[in-house]
C-alpha cells in the first residue's frame, strides 16, 4: 500500500527501519489496549510483515509525516481471524499524534485502500471497550458499531465499515 496526503505518507517498512516499530510499542499509553507482547514478538511481527509485501496485499505498513518524514505509527489490513470474508484493519500512533486527524486519515485510507483490493470482502475493525478515542475513529471514518465480539476471553468493540457513504 502505498498512500500520500499533505499530512500522512502510509509505505511498506524498510528492513532499516525495524527500531521505528519497536519504539512505537514501548509507550506504555499506545499499547495499553494491546494484549502482550514480548519484544521478540514485535519483531517478528515487523520480519512478517517485510515477508507480506512480497506475498499479497495485505500486511503493516509505516505512518510517516508528509512534511517533514517523521515516522507517525502504523496500520494494517488482514484477513479477520473470525471470518477470512472480512478484511480487518488497524492502526496505532505514537502519543504525539493523538487527536490531530491523523487517525481518521488513515481508517479512511485503510478502508478505500481495501475496498479497491477486494470489492466483496466487509471491512471490519476492533477495540477495546474502554479505548474511547479509537471508537471515536472509527465512527467519524464511516464505521458503525455492532455487538461486542469475544476473542480470547475478552469482548471487544466491534466495528463495520458502511459501504454506502
């Protein structure tokens, strides 16, 4: 994926750039929501998605400032782990860039961004119950909100994207 506006560049990760990831996930408030996951497990999950620009359409990708190529958070789009018919997205952003936009920039990006890749597929989305500001997101970014779904013994927010806007 690759999608430029005058805010955000969305890019496939170089190799290089695997400290940016990891960085990203050592704030305490940007993975408060997130299950745990050890540093290696972020690692891997960097190589992976290196590997899955090779493979397909779907995988992480980097959020860069467009001015000045700061490096913003990350996205993804992946199958649905409950319905491989739906491609579920995501999105995390270092604390600096919360409540300027710039996640709703990036749902509406996702979202057009698979919708061109798989027309048949519904586009979905979770949160945490308690992760407020990222409802907020979703809701602005043309996503409605259905029953909470479980995974893992946990319920989440679940969030579908409407086609028709």
């Amino acid at each position: 994926m690759y999608y430029k506006n005058d805010t955000i560049i969305i890019r496939e990760f170089t190799p290089q750039e695997l400290h940016l990831f990891l960085d990203l996930f050592t704030n305490e408030n940007v993975t408060r929501y997130l299950p745990y996951k050890s540093p290696e497990e972020f690692k891997q999950m960097f190589e992976k998605a290196l590997l899955d620009y090779k493979e397909g359409s779907l995988s992480r990708w980097g959020i860069f400032d467009a001015q000045n190529g700061a490096f913003v958070g990350v996205c993804l789009a992946r199958i649905f782990a409950e319905n491989a018919n739906s491609i579920e997205i995501g999105y995390m952003l270092g604390e600096n860039y919360w409540g300027k936009g710039i996640g709703t920039q990036v749902c509406k990006a996702l979202a057009d961004y698979c919708l061109s890749a798989d027309q048949e597929k519904e586009i979905v989305a979770l949160t945490d119950l308690d992760n407020i500001g990222s409802q907020k997101v979703l809701l602005k970014s043309g996503f409605n909100r259905l029953e909470n779904l479980e995974r893992e013994d946990r319920a989440l927010a679940y969030f579908l994207f409407s086609k028709e806007q």
